[in-house]
C-alpha cells in the first residue's frame, strides 16, 4: 500500500528549511547534516520536498498507526538525491481526521536492512 493521497502531499517550506535542514535546530541539525552531505541545501529545498514526496509515491507503507487524530503511515525506502540513489530513509507523513492529503511529519536516515 501506498500512502494515500500522496499526489497531494503537504510539505511546508518550513518543515525542511527549518526542521529538516536546519544546522541550529536542537533535533533537527543532525537531520540537516545527513541531508546537506546528500546534496540537499536550505536554498533549493523545494529539491528535498519533491524528493520526499517521489519517495513516498515510489515506496510501499511498512506501517499505519491510528490515532484519535488521524493516521499516521511510516514508508521506508532509498531516496533519489542530487547526485542519484540514495540511502534508506524512513519518513513519517500523517493524514488527520476528515482530511485526504498527508503532511510531512519527519525523515531521518534508516539502516540498510541485507536481504
């Protein structure tokens, strides 16, 4: 299953130039490290935006969590970056109650799990 409504997804700009790809925040910066070292940079972050959203269209959900607010799918997969295949990340995308599009919770860097 994929995450539903992705081709609608939410990803605010400052989600990732504050959050994601910022070097200041206190649980974002380490986040922002492994995302600038993938060639992803506050400038161009609309680039980490479409790549999360691609990455979400591309792989299959591993989990679902219901909750009194919503749902939350968690999808786990390599991620197309500027200079090509990525590593294994996991990001996290919600869809509240009587809405139909996710928005963008988090991502982080996952183990490569050998097959």
């Amino acid at each position: 299953m994929k995450v539903p409504g992705v081709a609608a997804a939410a990803v605010p700009k400052a989600k990732i130039t504050s959050y994601l790809l910022s070097r200041t925040h206190p649980t974002g910066r380490a986040k922002a490290a492994f995302f600038s070292a993938l060639g992803f940079a506050p400038e161009n972050w609309r680039a980490l935006a479409d790549a999360l959203i691609r990455h979400a269209a591309e792989n299959e959900v591993t989990t679902v969590d219901e909750t009194r607010f919503g749902t939350k799918y968690t999808v786990e997969g390599s991620l197309d970056t500027p200079a090509g295949p990525g590593p294994v990340i996991r990001v996290v995308w919600f869809v509240e109650k009587g809405q139909t599009s996710p928005r963008l919770v988090t991502a982080y860097p996952r183990q490569r799990v050998e097959k």
